[in-house]
C-alpha cells in the first residue's frame, strides 16, 4: 500500500492538547477506577489502570492511588491480579466475554467482585514509582506503603505459578494476558488451538457492535480464545497442570521484560518506604539473563516469543522484539542490536519519523494497516519503546518516537490505536491510556 504522508505537523498549542487528555480521563472515571474506553472495554483492565495511574499522577494524583487500590482489591489470595475487574453495576452484556463466562466465584481464592482469571503485563511497579515521582509526598509514600506487599505478591504469584518452563520466565496462558491479543506473533500456537468458527453462533460478540469487524479478530480468533478460557477455567484457573496439556504456553518478551522491569522499581520502591531493595534487584539481574538466554535471536538480532509447547522460537518479527529494551540491565550487544531493529525499515524509528512505529514489520507479508495489533500504532508500546530508548543512551531517537506520538494524538484525537501510515484514528476515542501517557509525553520534555 501507498505511504501517505504522517500527520507529523504536531500539535499548534499543546496546552489544548493537556485538557484534551485530562478531559478524557476526567470522562472515563468510574467511582474508583477509569475505563479504557466507555463503549468498547467498560470495565476495569489491568494494564490499562498502570498506564492510566502514570497519567493521573500529572493532573490527579489522588486518583493514580484510587486507580491502583481498586485494582489491586481484586488481587486473588495467590498473587494473581485479573485482566479485567468486572463493575458489577453495568448490565449483562456489556462486554464479551463478562462474568458469566469466566465464573471466577467458583475458583479457589478469588476475590469478592467478577474478575477474569487471566493476567496482563505487570507494569503495575513501575507505574506505581512513576506515579510517586510525578507526584511525590506524604501521601504518595503512604499509597506506597500499601501497594508494596501486594506488588510483591503479584511477583511471586508470576515466579511460583507461571515458570511453566522452569527456565526463569513467566508463560502466557492466553495471547490475552500478552496484552497485544491478536499479534501476528501468536499466530502459529492459536492455529494449533482446537476449534471452529461456528460456536460463535452460540454469543453476541460485543466489540463488534462498537469497532468494525474488519479491524477486529476474527470469529475463528475469538472461538480459540473461549477454547483456551474454557480449558483454564475448568481446571479451577490452577496453574499445577499448565505443563500437561494447556492449549497455549508462550514465553512473552514484552510481559518478561514487564516483569524485570518491576523488580528494578520494586527495588527503588522498598528504598524509599524503609524496605529491603536487594532481593529486587538479585532477582532482576536473573529475569534479564534468562531473557537473554532463552528468548533473544542472535540471528536476526531480535527478542522472540518462545512457544513452550513446541519447544521453539516463534518466527514473527512484532514489535513486542523491542521491549526487552526497557531493562535498563540488558546487556550493550542486545541494547544495540535493538536499536538496529528499531532503526529497520520493519519499525522505522528515526530522530524525525515520517510515520507512526507499528506493532508488526510492515515489510511483512502479513502486515494489516487496520487490524488489531498487525500493523497499526499504539501509545503505550511507543511510550515503552522511548523509556527504553532512552535508558539505552538514544536521547535523539525517543525524542524523534515521542514528537510522532504527541503528532498522531494532536492529528487524531486520544484513540485507542492509529493507522500506521496516516496517522488516522482507529478504534475506540477517547481511550484512557492514549490520554495518559500523551500527558506524561507532554510533561517530559527533554532537556535541549
Ligand atoms: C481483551 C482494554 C484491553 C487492553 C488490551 C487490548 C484489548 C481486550 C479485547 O483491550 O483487549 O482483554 O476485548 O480485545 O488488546 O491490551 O488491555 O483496553
């Protein structure tokens, strides 16, 4: 397809830019949590609540703490905190799949309220640090105080439950709790997953009645989706008998290095609240070498997903490869050749980009411009990548990522995700984690 030419003109007054953004998370507050979008996604989402406390910190911090706590109320007594927070005030229907497909009540040790029984990336750490940083006090320290037993937990529950390999990484259960549910990178394990298209006939799929059908999964996506929710759900959502016959086990880069990324801030947190920092950062020092050692491609100079099931290393080139850049440990031969991949005509990252960073090689045959997570452009993968660019000493090229980023939003609007030609808007407006992160863009200047 034709590249036509970004929206990179940037925004005339950023100020405007600022309310935009906290307008929409003003819009998407519920009580005690914000919603990443009101007609899409109503409920709580896990990842979602991390980002969107990162933003809260720069225009309500209270509420960063609120967003937090709520989530972690519904952490389950073996650490796991859900991807999704069921409000139980919302009618039946609201989203697909709700309650009454996960049955999380009839599960060992869940919380009081609906929740699913899968998890998302643990950036919760890190954005609780972010969150004191932007808005440090008494209040901020208290909120810490709190939250770190439960961040601890969510560690743990990861480390003794979902080393399904017992090679020090966390495996997926679902390319749900990837948090990049319909990557190209997921294509070869779901096509090994049972099932047929014709049991959607049986639900009413709710997302899309608000997004078009073209720029979602498909039916036979969705049918191996429930097939792979049905078989944790009836094993109690235990994690003993992952290894004997689960449908899906995939070792993430993204979700491995989020959870690397959570023993350095759980380090920085414990030494600011009184606590012990050095089992933190022992444990991350072990997370980035077995990320090295298990899933990086010395070939292609790439980080991939590792199929556990299969044995073996998945082929597709995603974004999710440039994650692992947020460790601020990862070795200079990683750090470099990823660079070298960002820097690729697959990702395009440059000090003045002339189109959005995809989530997939757009050299790849089976880039989608349009569909979820094949193609099109995400804040909080950028909004990652740029941490990690800078960490890695790249100060040009994240401010080059973060200037194309404030320009998709200052052309578009808070999406939930962008064309990664035209920079036009797709999916849900008013998205809450688009919102959060442009303000913690906006707020970081860097110096000249
Ligand atoms: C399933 C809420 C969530 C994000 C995910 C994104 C999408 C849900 C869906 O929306 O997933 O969890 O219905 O497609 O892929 O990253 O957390 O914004």
């Amino acid at each position: 397809m034709t590249a036509a030419p970004a929206r990179t003109g940037g925004p005339a007054d950023l100020a405007g830019l600022r309310r935009l953004a906290a307008a929409t998370l003003d819009a998407n507050w519920e009580h005690d949590h914000t919603v990443p979008s009101r007609t899409l996604y109503p409920h709580q989402w896990s990842w979602d609540s991390a980002f969107i406390a990162i933003g809260l910190a720069h225009v309500r911090p209270e509420r960063a703490w609120q967003e937090l706590a709520s989530l972690f109320r519904a952490q389950w007594a073996d650490g796991r905190v859900p991807h999704i927070v069921f409000n139980p005030a919302l009618r039946v229907g609201a989203y697909f799949p709700g309650p009454e497909l996960w049955r999380s009540a009839d599960a060992q040790g869940s919380p009081a309220v609906h929740t699913s029984g899968l998890v998302q990336p643990p950036v919760h750490a890190l954005a609780a640090l972010l969150a004191y940083r932007r808005a440090p006090g008494q209040a901020g320290l208290a909120a810490l105080h709190r939250l770190y037993p439960a961040l601890v937990a969510q560690q743990r529950y990861l480390a003794d439950h979902r080393d399904v390999a017992g090679d020090g990484l966390i495996c997926v259960v679902h390319p749900w709790e990837s948090g990049l549910d319909n990557s190209p990178a997921w294509d070869e394990p779901m096509a090994a997953v049972p099932a047929e298209a014709a049991v959607m006939r049986a639900y009413r799929r709710h997302d899309t009645a608000h997004a078009d059908a073209a720029h979602r999964p498909t039916d036979l996506d969705y049918a191996r989706y429930l097939a792979i929710v049905a078989a944790y759900r009836d094993h109690g959502y235990a994690d003993r008998a992952l290894a004997d016959g689960h449908p899906f086990l995939v070792e993430c880069p993204l979700f491995n290095a989020a959870f690397g990324a959570a023993e350095h801030a759980l380090a920085e947190i414990a030494a600011l609240i009184g606590a012990d920092p050095e089992p933190h950062r022992v444990r991350a020092g072990r997370i980035t070498e077995a990320l090295v050692r298990r899933l990086y491609d010395p070939v292609n100079g790439t980080f991939q997903p590792r199929d556990v099931r299969a044995g073996r290393l998945l082929g597709a080139r995603t974004v999710l490869g440039l994650t692992p850049l947020i460790l601020p440990d990862l070795p200079a031969r990683q750090a470099d050749a990823l660079v070298v991949e960002a820097r690729s005509a697959r990702f395009g990252v440059a000090a003045r980009m002339d189109r959005p960073l995809p989530s997939h090689d757009r050299t790849a045959p089976d880039f989608e411009p349009l569909r979820y997570w094949r193609g099109p452009s995400w804040l909080n993968i950028g909004w990652l990548v740029r941490r990690g660019l800078l960490a890695h000493g790249h100060p040009a090229l994240a401010a080059g990522l973060r200037r194309s980023m404030i320009g998709l939003v200052a052309g578009a609007g808070c999406h939930e995700y962008f064309h990664p030609d035209t920079g036009a808007g797709l999916g849900s407006p008013a998205f809450g984690w688009t919102a959060a992160l442009l303000l913690d863009l906006l707020a970081d200047e860097p110096q000249p």
